[in-house]
C-alpha cells in the first residue's frame, strides 16, 4: 500500500517540480563553481532548495525535509558570507542533491525515503561548523534504491559480514567464507543467488527484506506525462472548431448535389471547402505534432552536472556548454537520446580532452570546452558533442581493429579516414588499455549507433588530430510521421524513408561496371555498388531496373535499383506488433487507400549477406518467371 494514500495528486505535482528544480539546482552549483562570487546565484539556488523543502514538508517527508534544511543552511551561510565557496563544500553540497535525487526515487514508488548516508549528514554539519569534512560520499550509494535489498543489513544477517564488505550499488558480490559456497566471479549472479549461496533459505526468512528478491530495475518508468503549452492547445481547439463549421458546409453542399443541383456556382463552392478542408487538417496536424514538442533543454539540463564530477574524478578542467536549449524535439525522442548523448559526454571527458600537462604541452589553455549543441535543419534535429581534444588518429583506429580481429588487412588497406573514425562503433572496440567504471568495455558507442538508429537517426564523426573531435547525431523531427519516397517493383509500390535517400538516378546500362564480381556505378568520382531492391526482398527480377537511387545507410553508401517511382509522401506509421515481416518497419495507408510496407532499409541491408549485390550480367537481365496455367 502507498504512503501517500489519497495525495497521490500532490505527490506526482511535487515530483514534476521539485525534478525541474532540482536540475536547475545542479546546473547553477556548476555555475556558481567557475564563478564563487556571484551573490544572484546564491540566492537562485538557495530559493530552488527551498521550495524543494516546503513541498517535502506538504507530504511530511520527514527524512527528505531534515536532509534538505541541513543543505538550505549551508547556502543560507554561503550567500551570507559566513562560509567561503571551496572545492570539499561543493562536492558535500553535490552529494546532498545527489541523495535528494535518490530519496526522489523512493516517492515516485509511493514510499517514505528512509534516512541519509550518515556520513553525508556528518560532513554536512561539519562543513556547516567550519570543520573540514570527510570526502564526500560516492553518488548512488547512499540509499538502496526502491525494491532493491539492504545489501549491509543482509550481509550482517545473514552471513555475519561486516560492513566493508558491502558490495557497491548495482554489483552482484560472491560470498567465499567457511561453510558458504563460493560463486564464481565471472558469472552473473543474481541477488537469490547470494542469499541461497550464503544460508540455504528463503529470502523472506532475511530480516529487513520482504519478500523475495528480484533482479534490480535499473530504470525508472517511462514518464507517459507530457507538458504542453496552452496556447498549443487553444490552436487546436480553434483549428477543431474551423474544421466542424467546414464539415457542415461539406454537408449542404452534399444535400445541394444529391437534391440535383450540380451548376458551375455549387461545383466551385464544392471545391473551395474541399481545398479549406485540406489547408485545416494540415494544419491541425501540425498543431498537434507541437504538442509533443519538447525543449531540448529539458534533457541537457542533467548533463553539466555528470561532466563536471566525471572530470573531477579524472583530474580534468573540463566546461560543458549548452548551445540550443530552446530546439524542440518530440517528447518520445528525448527519453532515448539519454544514454547516448551521457556515453558522448563521457568520452570526449574521458578520451577526447587531454589532462592539464597534455594541453599546456600542446600549447592549449588548461580548461578544456566541450560543446553540446542542438539545431533545427529542416525537418531533422541535429545534435554535436564536440572537444578541442587531441581528436582521433585513423591509423592507430585501424591498428587497433586488427589487434583485436575486428578487421582483415584487406579492409584496414582500403579504409579511408571516414571508415576508419567509424570502427569505434564496432562491438568490442576499445582504445583503452585498461578497463575502468567509465570506458574500456568495448559496448558504449556500438550502443549509442543502435540506439540512434532505432529512432531513424544517423551518427557521424568528423575529426582532426590535435584540434578535436565532433559527433553528429541527425534525428527526424518527430517519429509520428516519416517522409518517405514510393519506390515500385512491377505494380508493387514500396516506401523507404525519405532521410536516407541522397539522389534519384537513371540507370544507364553503358556505364554499369563488374568490380569484384558485383555491378556498380561511379558517381562524381565513388564506386558506388548497385544492390537491386529485388535482390534484398528475396524476389525475382521480372524487369531490367530503370532507376537507382542513390541512398546512404551509416557508412555504406548504394544505388537501390528499382523499376519506377511513385512520389513522395507524409507517412503515418502503423506499427506491426504481433507480425513484423523482417526488413518491414511498419505500413502506411496512401491517399488512395492502397496499404504499402515501410521498408527498414537497415535490417535489409544487415540481414542480407555481403549486401546481396549481383554481377552486371544478372542486373542486366529478367528472370525466367513461370507462367500461371
């Protein structure tokens, strides 16, 4: 049962402000770091901690209320005077927004957050005094997390462990003490595992832990709530409105032609509400787009923060600066751009930028900037993670590929730099030598291109050594409709997306090349191969391809050989959950009523082989296909 039974209202308006006001709390302690003595950020931040604290009180949390007046104090005295900025002061005041953020986690799941880390409440009131503190404590640990076990209290009940060896948050430990078996290291260990392994009983017989324990969530719900500006939806209220007074035109001028009135006056005014009618649906279909239009900001937001403690960690004077906030992305997109954009950050923290000696060596200032950038490019959002690091050397990429078998030397001999920047993207690829908490696994950017490409999107990578490195990510604008162009096989129209198509070409049979046994084509000095849309689908060729279009895919760039087009369209997609055809992201209903597949020209390509390209002879001819009896 909750404990916020029958304020369940108040608690879910508390959590959507108190989390905006928390991330502007970090963001401005950022600030206030490079700028000790700005008095108006002070009392900015010191408002927003504040108001966190009165709406604790509304929902008598009590722990989250003690945590946060021991923390408004220590602004109270900063803003005053009576405490001086310093490096220990902000990493304590960090770990306590740190902790509020945990003790958020356990109210979005309907309980009352227990105590904070002891220790953090030590160094609070030491730093409060005066006193030196002791480092700060390490964010995430603070508190076990909603449904998730008391690692300390079941060590010291169930298996007499002391404190210290407490696993970290997140790690599944072994147990190897007399009479418990041991578990191996390596393997994945689930925490039943440990409690079985450590007393041979249930989990419900361990004190303080109810019921039996499950694999830790390590994400939160998907927030389905969405914030929309009135105005929006007066327009779409207005818009509603225009569109019923045109329905009822449409009505009587239908009544007007079935009564047998059919002039020239009644056919023009048919023809005029038909027109108005499409210029309003248009327009409320915009309309609505906007609403699920969100700030990008609201996702930078977070991301100061995590650079600047990353960068404390590693010995690094490292600014994040935001640079379009205000861009507007749809609501769906920014829960996963998350990760990704955090895994960029990271790197170019991590490997991008040198540390103090590197840069003063190169002749650098000693802070490094890196920037986070959004931008609206027509109907796309682009994003840039840029460093002025040492930037990437393509050889060294490619000498490490080939240590670790990623690639032949056949392949490392015909990359150019493009290619090789994009190695870093193959599962397994590492530059570290050694694994640490923040790089080294070889997973992060093969998982930020799957997710990129998951939501319709590319990630590019230019770079220069000595000067930096930039990742663009381009995005459609919103995954609710996808423009797309209608390509045909025979009669059979079938869409691709529209943002990966570069140029329409004719395919002219004199200038079809074998290179390596498949067909190609040179455009504006590439050897482009021709992959026949046939071919990828698994069809017969009936007909000689008419028409390429040149379209790019990640790094592989190809002609699609079709027969014919059959335009551009707007497409609203229609998810296929229960059967989806592989290669088929979705279906679309045309203007005419006929049902056409989404192809997803990734999954085609990547299911296809070695890109299932043919030989010019077999491009250049039809396939025996047997006649119907």
């Amino acid at each position: 049962m909750s404990d916020f039974t029958g304020m369940e209202d108040l608690l879910q308006d508390f959590l959507i402000e108190a989390g905006d006001l928390l991330s502007g709390v970090d963001n401005k302690l950022v600030d206030l770091e490079r700028s000790p003595d700005d008095r108006g950020l002070l009392n900015d931040i010191f408002r927003g901690f504040h108001t966190i604290k009165g709406g604790a009180g509304f929902l008598n949390a009590a722990e989250l209320v003690t945590l946060c007046h021991l923390t408004e104090n220590l602004f109270d005295k900063l803003r005053n005077g009576e405490l001086s900025i310093t490096p220990e002061a902000m990493d304590m005041i960090l770990a306590a927004t740190s902790a509020v953020r945990e003790m958020f986690g356990f109210l979005e799941s309907g309980t009352q957050p227990p105590p904070a880390d002891p220790g953090l409440i030590a160094g609070l009131k030491a730093t409060l005094a005066g006193e030196p503190a002791a480092a700060a404590p390490a964010e995430g640990v603070g508190l076990p997390r909603p449904g998730e076990p008391d690692w300390e209290l079941l060590y010291t009940a169930v298996a007499g462990r002391p404190a210290a060896a407490v696993p970290a948050a997140g790690e599944a430990p072994g147990v190897a003490e007399a009479g418990v078996p041991a578990l191996s290291a390596s393997a994945p260990v689930s925490p039943e595992a440990v409690i079985k392994a450590a007393v041979g009983r249930r989990a419900t017989d361990v004190p303080g832990v109810s019921g039996p324990v499950g694999r830790r969530d390590s994400e939160r719900q998907r927030d389905n709530s969405i914030r929309v500006d009135t105005a929006r939806l007066d327009q779409v209220l207005n818009l509603s409105g225009e569109i019923g007074l045109t329905k009822n035109r449409l009505n009587a001028l239908r009544s007007d032609i079935l009564s047998g009135r059919n002039d020239s006056e009644t056919l023009h005014a048919l023809d005029l509400a038909v027109s108005q009618l499409d210029l309003l649906v248009s327009d409320l279909q915009n309309a609505v787009m906007k609403t699920r239009m969100q700030p990008i900001g609201r996702l930078f937001q977070k991301y100061p923060r995590i650079a600047r403690d990353l960068a404390r960690n590693l010995g690094k004077d490292v600014e994040l600066v935001l640079v379009g906030e205000e861009t507007e992305i749809d609501k769906t997109m920014i829960e996963d751009l998350s990760d990704p954009i955090i895994h960029l950050i990271r790197n170019a923290v991590d490997h991008g930028v040198e540390d103090r000696a590197g840069r003063i060596a190169a002749g650098k200032p000693e802070k490094s900037i890196v920037r986070l950038e959004a931008r609206q490019e027509g109907d796309h959002i682009v994003i840039l993670v840029a460093d002025d690091g040492r930037g990437m050397d393509a050889e060294r990429l490619r000498n490490k590929a080939l240590a670790k078998g990623l690639i032949t030397d056949e392949e490392a001999s015909t990359m150019d730099e493009r290619q090789s920047y994009n190695l870093i993207f193959l599962p397994g690829f590492s530059m570290a030598e050694q694994v640490s908490d923040v790089s080294g696994r070889g997973v992060g950017m093969d998982v930020v291109r799957t997710n990129i490409q998951k939501l319709n999107g590319a990630i590019e990578i230019r770079s220069q050594q000595g000067k930096g490195t930039t990742l663009i990510i381009s995005l459609p604008l919103t995954l609710a409709i996808l423009p797309v162009l209608l390509v045909r096989l025979g009669d059979q129209p079938f869409a691709v997306p529209l943002s990966m198509v570069r140029e329409i070409l004719p395919i002219d049979p004199s200038v079809i090349q074998d290179v390596g046994g498949k067909a190609t084509m040179v455009v504006r000095g590439e050897v482009l191969q021709i992959l026949p849309l046939s071919s990828l689908l698994g069809w017969p060729q009936e007909r000689v391809p008419q028409y390429g279009v040149l379209m790019q895919a990640a790094e592989l760039s190809f002609i699609l050989a079709i027969d014919s087009f059959a335009g551009r369209e707007d497409a609203v997609i229609k998810s296929l959950d229960d059967f989806r055809p592989k290669g088929v992201a979705g279906v679309t209903t045309l203007s005419n009523g006929q049902i056409v597949l989404i192809l997803d020209m990734k999954e085609l390509l990547g299911s296809a082989g070695d890109h299932r390209g043919v030989p010019r002879s077999a491009l250049m001819r039809k396939a025996e296909v047997p006649a119907l009896a």
